[in-house]
C-alpha cells in the first residue's frame, strides 16, 4: 500500500568522471600568463584610467574657471591639474612599461602596438 520514497537521498557521485562532466573551459591547468592577458584586461584597466583622468582634468579646468579669482581655490585647481598631469605621465609610462615587458616575454595579448 505504501511505497517508499526516496527523494531526499542524493545520487551517488562519481568523482572519477567528474572533471569530465565539467568540460574543457572549466580545468584549470590551462591557465597562463598570456591567456590571462588575451582577456584584454591590461586594455580595460588603462582604459578605465584614462576615463578617470579625462574627468580628472575636466573638474580642475571647472574648478579653476569658478574660482572667481579666489588665490586659494585656484591655487588648489592648479595643484589638481599638476597630479592630473602628472597620472597622464604615470599611466602612459606604465601601458609601455608593460607593452615592453609584454615583447620580451614574447605574450600573446601585446600585438596591438608593437606588431
């Protein structure tokens, strides 16, 4: 009359064909140094700091026209444009530290500049 159910009970688990079951993109013995970099992250991270020293630049100019001739304040707006200036000169030393680095150690995601 009554059948027994056994809904909570788990499947055995196989672990010797699980690696299998996951596929090919799941492993991660693939992983390397230029396959991380094929991602474009270094594209995406220089791209974000550019972003944000356009705007960097964009509100000390403001700053500077809304002073109104207050010496402090324009003061200050001269000292935000001298570190906007001075992270343009980071950043764009840093993208060809890393496109140097990038040749001589021969990776694949660095063929944008130099080839």
């Amino acid at each position: 009359m009554l059948s027994v159910v056994f809904a909570q009970v788990p499947r055995p688990v196989d672990f010797n064909t699980i690696d299998d079951a996951l596929g090919p993109e799941f492993r991660f013995n693939n992983a390397s140094l230029s396959s991380f970099f094929n991602l474009g992250i270094v594209n995406i991270v220089f791209f974000v700091a550019g972003v944000l020293l356009l705007f960097y630049i964009i509100t000390s100019g403001l700053s500077m026209m809304t002073s109104r001739g207050d010496p402090k304040a324009l003061e200050g707006a001269k000292a935000r444009l001298t570190q906007a200036i001075i992270g343009f000169v980071i950043i764009f030393m840093a993208y060809w530290i890393v496109q140097i680095i990038g040749l001589l150690l021969g990776l694949d995601g660095f063929g944008g500049v130099f080839g």
